[in-house]
C-alpha cells in the first residue's frame, strides 16, 4: 500500500475536520432549541435567493382625501368604476396616538394603517363602501381587546365610518335594542360621532367620522369577469364554461351579488339597488349539470342606503353558497343573539377570477 504523501495526509485532514463539521451541524438541526433561541432565530437565505428590494405592488389610488374629507386627487368616478369591476379595496390613514389611541398619552407619533375591506358596496351604480369582515378588535400596540369580538369597520366613499361589534362571548344583554346616547369624546375632538344603537346588547353600533390626516381608497384592480348570470340564471355575458375552465387552473375567484341585502329593508321603503362583492374560497364544478358554486369569505350585510349606515335590526353577518343558477344560500348569523339561520333566495351573480 502506498504511503500517503504530506500533501495527501493534509488533505485528508481537511477532509476529516469537513464531515466532523457536518456532523456536528446534522446532530444540532435534530436537537430541540430553546424557546427563547427559536423565537429569535430566523433562517439564512438560500444561495439562489433573491431579496426583493421593491417590488412592483398592483395597487393604485383611485380617491385620496383631505382630512376634512375633500378629494384632492383622483376621484369617486374613478373608484366606483373600479368596484364595478371587482376591485380589491384597501384604505390607507394617518393618525396621532395620543390623538386616536391613547388620549392620556404624551406621545404624538404619526401612525400610519392600511385596512382591508374584502366586502365591497356598489350602490345605485354611484356610491362604493367597504366592510372588513375578519377583524378582532386590536389594543395598540400591545395585543387585542378586552372581550372577543368582530370589528365591522365600514368606510363609505365619503370617509363616513361605521363599526358593528358583536361579541363573540355572547354576553348577557343589559339594554333594549335601540337609539342610544352619545359618548363623551371631548378628548377626542377629531371623533365626530353621528349617533349610536343598541348599546349595552350584544352587537352594539355606531355611525361616526374621524379627522384622519389622509384617506386614501386603493384598488387593485386585475379582476377579470367571466360570467354574468341573471337571478334565473340565464347567462347574460360570458359563459359557465370559461368560469369553470379558469378556477381549474387555478385563479382565484369572486362573486358580485345583485341585492343581497334587500330583505333587511323596511317593508314599507323600496330597496335601492346595489351589488355586494365577496371573495369566494372553495370553488366546485360539476361537470355534467354544469354548475358552478362556492362558498364564500364571511359577508357582512347592511341594509343599503347612501351613505351606508348601521343601525337597529338592519344588519347582520355569515356565509353564502352562491351557484351559478342564480340559487344563494345563506347561513346567517343574529349579532344579538349569534344564533345561525338558514335561508336561501335568488339573485343575479357577476363572477370575476384573477
């Protein structure tokens, strides 16, 4: 056997301190870290990566504000056209925290929040509203609220504002539903509140303005319609079978929902016209009957009306099955009581994918 050379005996050392080093790696990734080690580690970028340094965003402003709630730049035509079209809608705001979060605070740093309404209002074909629809209610900057809850944020094109609580916990109610008085909010002078109902149930609400330094309505607007079906489900544009080929390959889709919220208008007042766009999660197909269904992100229905407002028995919460027949079921949720109803009724759909 040959005797190695120096040359020889040094690269096999090299080689031996290599896999001791592999082996002390391998044995340390199978070893559990502390707690405290795992919440501060985070992983090292492969050697292929490559760190975005600003990507291109899809979103765009279509409506910016002042904050008397005047527009300086963009327009409602613009936004509403948007919407019409399935656009997402975020809405971007400025404020102080001393002035909106914590009045007691010396602190007047400029926080600045980009809410996401996936509930969407097209009223008359002129007015747009948003809803968020998956909100807890957050305690800046720390955690959550004192008692679980939905926060039913709505924003209206106008910057009027809106929010519907109903707690999840389902706390006894100590009051009639109702008008209820108006808070104290002399230490938050930039709070405008309208009015207030059924404090002290269940799902409390109110409808109010906040002097936020900026509004901005953004949309991201790359939905593509492909079917339009009447309430009997007779296709008006596009076709099932372009709806059903897209979703397979996997798009994403959403349903624009002609008069979802008419039966919480009063008897006595007309509905006014509107369509409400919700994003849809699992999708179904079946093939031999050629129907096209889904079942929805949670809906928030509010009795339409410009500007769109909360108010007593005229609202609630839950989720759709809308088929492409013009068939929608629905599986509602009482704020007052979060006691689940069945139902269903017929309406025109809109259906986008992107």
């Amino acid at each position: 056997m040959k005797e190695p050379t120096p040359t020889d005996a040094g690269m096999n050392h090299e080689r031996r301190l290599l896999i001791q080093k592999a082996g002390i790696a391998a044995m340390a990734a199978l070893t559990p870290l502390p707690a405290a080690d795992r919440e501060s580690q985070s992983p090292a970028p492969s050697g292929n990566e490559t760190r975005i340094q600003g990507g291109k965003s899809n979103w765009r402003s279509a409506l910016v504000l002042n904050r008397e709630r005047q527009v300086i730049s963009g327009s409602t035509a613009a936004l509403v056209a948007a919407i019409r079209r399935g656009a997402d809608l975020r809405i971007y705001t400025e404020f102080r925290h001393n002035e909106h979060i914590d009045t007691k605070s010396t602190s007047r740093e400029l926080v600045q929040e980009v809410a996401d309404f996936r509930i969407t209002y097209l009223l008359e074909d002129r007015w747009v509203a948003g809803v968020i629809n998956l909100r807890q209610p957050i305690d800046l900057p720390n955690g959550f609220g004192p008692r679980p809850s939905m926060s039913f944020f709505l924003y209206n094109q106008n910057g009027d504002q809106a929010i519907a609580r109903p707690y999840l916990d389902g706390g006894a109610a100590l009051e009639q539903k109702g008008p209820a008085p108006l808070e104290d909010h002399t230490a938050m002078p930039k709070y405008h509140q309208f009015d207030a109902w059924d404090k002290g149930t269940n799902a409390p609400s109110s409808n109010f303005a906040y002097d936020f330094e900026t509004y901005k309505f953004m949309v991201c607007d790359d939905w593509q319609e492909v079917c339009a079906c009447d309430a009997d489900g007779r296709v008006l544009s596009g076709s099932i079978d372009t709806l059903a080929a897209e979703f397979a390959q996997g798009r994403e889709v959403k349903a624009g929902i002609g008069g979802l919220c008419a039966d919480l208008t009063a008897e006595a007042a007309p509905t006014l016209p509107h369509e409400v766009f919700v994003h849809c999660g699992s999708c179904y197909y079946y093939t031999e009957r050629k129907q096209f269904m889904a079942a929805s992100q949670p809906v928030v229905r509010v009795s339409p009306a410009i500007p769109l407002r909360y108010h007593s028995d005229a609202w609630d919460f839950g989720w759709l099955m809308p088929r492409s027949d013009g068939h929608v079921a629905r599986w509602l949720v009482d704020p007052y009581t979060l006691k689940f109803n069945r139902s269903e009724r017929r309406h025109a759909l809109r259906w986008f994918v992107r």
